[in-house]
C-alpha cells in the first residue's frame, strides 16, 4: 500500500485516504517504455527496450502472466491501443511504426502494416479514429501524421530539437508537440497541410509528458525542470498557471476528466493527485532588477551601486508571491501556496508572508509514495485504476477509489 507523505491539513495521518496497491507485474528483461491497461479486461499491453510487445492478462491465481509475448524489430518505445477496433500501433527504435491487431481473446497479434515514420527512435504515438491519423513524433525532430487507411503519408512538421510527447485534440485538430528545449509547438492539422500557431514557452527543462483537458481545453505538461505548467488553450489570453510538487523531473501526467483530477508521476517515486476545480492564480513574472525592491542592497553584479556604498552586493532571491527580486534577509519566510500551486514550503517576502492566511496555505493536492521511479502512467478512469511504469522494470496497479471521487 502506498504511503501517504504529505496528509491534508485537519485529517489524522491514520485516516488519510491512500492509493490501494493490488498488483505487481514483473518479467520484463529491459526497461519497460510504456504500458496500458485493457478497458473491460483483467488484461494490461506493454513494450519494452527488450524488443518485445506483451499482453498480460490475470489469471485464477490473481497473478499477471504474458498471454503474448512478441517479438519486434527493434526496441520497442512506445504505443497507442484503440480498444473499440483493437489495432495497437508500436513505435519503434528504427523510426518505423507497426500496426497490429489484437484478436479478440487477446491471444494473438496480426500484422497490419508497416509505417517509415521517422529516422530515429519514436518517442510518442496517437491513434485518431475519426480522422484515420496515426499521429506521432520522434527524436529525429519531426511530427508526421500518416492516413491509416492507406499508410500514407500525409505531413511532417521539423521542430528545433528532439520530439519527446504529443497530445491531439480530434474536435480541434490540434496537436501539441512538446519537445528537448522545452518548447510546446501548436499546430493546426490538415489532411495534407499544417498551421503553426503558436509555441509556447514556460519550462527550462525539456517536456517530457503532455495531458489534455478536453471540456476545458487546458493542456498539462510535465518537464525536467520538476515543474507543471497548465496552458489555458480554449482562453486564448495565454494564461499559464505552475504547479510545484515534485522534488524531481516529472515524467508522467494523465489527467481524469470525471473528478477533474490531474495525476503526475516522477523521478522522486511520488504519485501527486491535483484538484483542478478549484480556482488558481497566475504564477507572477519574476522582476529584474539591480538591487533589492525592499531594501535597496545591491546584488553582486552591481558594481556601481558597491562602489558606492562601498558594500559587498548579495545573492538575488524572488518573492513567489509577488515576483519580486529581494535579498535573502528581506525573504527569509517560507510557506506554501497552494493557489499559486506551491505545495511545498517557498521564499515569501516579508511584505507579502503576513498576507498569508492558514486558509491559503490549505493543500489542493495530495502526495502519495509509490516506491519506484515512475516513467509512464495510464489511467482507465471507470474503474479507477492506474498503472504505473517504474524504471525498476515492474508495473504497478493501483485502485484509486479511495481519492478519487
């Protein structure tokens, strides 16, 4: 069972409601990319850089065991399963992405087709039923979509640097593309062009995983800096609010529609669980400035202001409420801000830490240690499971009726 590390303020710690461990799946001989749950099923699909592409499935014993285990090309590294046709799509290390079918008692897997999507190992794929899109990036720095009818190609998009995630929305057409930098590049999708409509600049760490809120249009991204940042797309006014909860980079989001839950996974082993029906506040700019907005000492590459006060200048802090630049002793308060979305304590300035109330400090999220570093995530939202992928090469699922209501 899961510990809780983090219980919510005025809950006894014995009470804290808590992710429910039911199973552990293990055998794989190399890291495991990526691993989805089967609607309906007792049953989870996985590939791994072992070049094997598994379907387990529960037995009497209560135990998971392969029911396939087949071989690929090259190193298996991603996928995308439709569970309404069955066809599961593998990316893999070569570039190349193979369709299959998935019979329906899950005991046999037929080849489809072939797809020479990419130069270099692919990183993501989406599956759109109905525009017939197999949607996917790689590190060879391209976005291509291809026509699932025919295996056609039909458009690429060249980001700046290596492709790592992507999200599509089929209503809008819009696909998001985040990439090694740190950049999430917009486009406008068409059956044989593309409109680049915006990139959107907020981590400094390269995005490793994208969520996406339908009904709202909020995209989610996880990045390396152990940020997230939620984009408001369907504002249009380019609000971005942050959230602050890992001590790690985050490697998995999956967001949960019915109970407008955000869940995010990292390299720390913690599983957080965000509200995200409360309302946020913008993250405030952080001020430049050349000496301290409270007390006018100069910062250390002031020189003018040191020689003239002849003084040694200090370190430049910011106040996470307010943004602005202060010294050390004039921010030496810390506190969470929940809002804002710090859950763990911060530098607040003095000015701004007596407008603090116990209210604001109240946690929107909750904290949960899994006991692996976690690499993928999938969520099947009606039963209230999720998987978990972790780089010791074990999957974990979870029952999440507990905190997820």
């Amino acid at each position: 069972m899961a510990a809780e590390i983090k219980p919510a303020i005025g809950k006894a710690s014995g009470n804290v409601r808590k992710p429910v461990l039911i199973n552990k799946l293990e055998g794989c001989n190399d890291s495991i990319n990526m691993a989805v749950i089967i609607p309906k099923e007792n049953g989870v699909i996985s590939v791994s850089d072992d070049k094997t592409v598994r379907v387990w499935l529960r037995r009497d014993t209560g135990q998971f065991w392969p029911s396939i285990c087949h071989a690929v090309a090259d190193e298996a590294s991603s996928m995308e399963y439709n569970a309404e046709t069955h066809r599961l799509f593998i990316g893999l290390d070569n570039g190349t992405i193979s369709e299959f079918i998935l019979s329906e008692d899950f005991n046999k897997l037929n080849h489809v087709r072939d797809y020479i999507a990419h130069q270099g190992r692919v990183t993501s794929v989406k599956f759109s039923l109905a525009c017939e899109w197999v949607l996917s990036c790689g590190k060879d720095k391209y976005f291509q979509w291809h026509c699932s009818e025919t295996g056609r190609r039909l458009g690429g998009y060249q980001a700046g640097a290596w492709c790592l995630c992507l999200e599509f929305d089929e209503q809008s057409k819009y696909g998001f593309v985040g990439d090694y930098s740190g950049q999430i590049s917009v486009l406008k999708i068409g059956q044989s062009s593309f409109q680049l409509i915006t990139t959107l600049k907020g981590h400094s760490g390269s995005i490793r995983c994208l969520s996406w809120d339908v009904d709202r249009s909020l995209l989610f991204s996880g990045s390396f800096d152990q940020s997230i940042i939620v984009w408001d797309i369907g504002g249009k006014q380019g609000t971005a609010f942050e959230l602050q909860g890992h001590h790690d980079k985050v490697q998995a989001l999956v967001y949960a529609s019915g109970t407008k839950q955000l869940l995010s996974g990292s390299d720390d082993c913690i599983l957080g669980l965000w509200d995200m029906d409360v309302k946020r506040t913008e993250t405030p700019e952080w001020a430049e400035s050349d000496t301290c907005q409270k007390c006018s000492s100069p910062f250390f590459w002031n020189f003018r202001k040191m020689w003239d006060d002849k003084r040694i200048g200090i370190r430049q802090h910011h106040c996470r409420k307010c943004g602005r630049a202060t010294c050390a002793k004039c921010s030496a308060q810390k506190s969470t801000i929940p809002q804002l979305g710090y859950e763990y304590e911060v530098r607040i300035c003095d000015e701004c830490i007596s407008t603090i109330t116990d209210d604001d400090r109240a946690p929107l999220a909750t904290f949960h240690d899994t006991k692996h570093s976690i690499m993928y995530m999938h969520l099947d939202e009606t039963r209230k499971q999720l998987l978990t992928v972790g780089k010791d090469r074990i999957m974990k699922l979870w029952d999440l009726s507990s905190v997820m209501h």
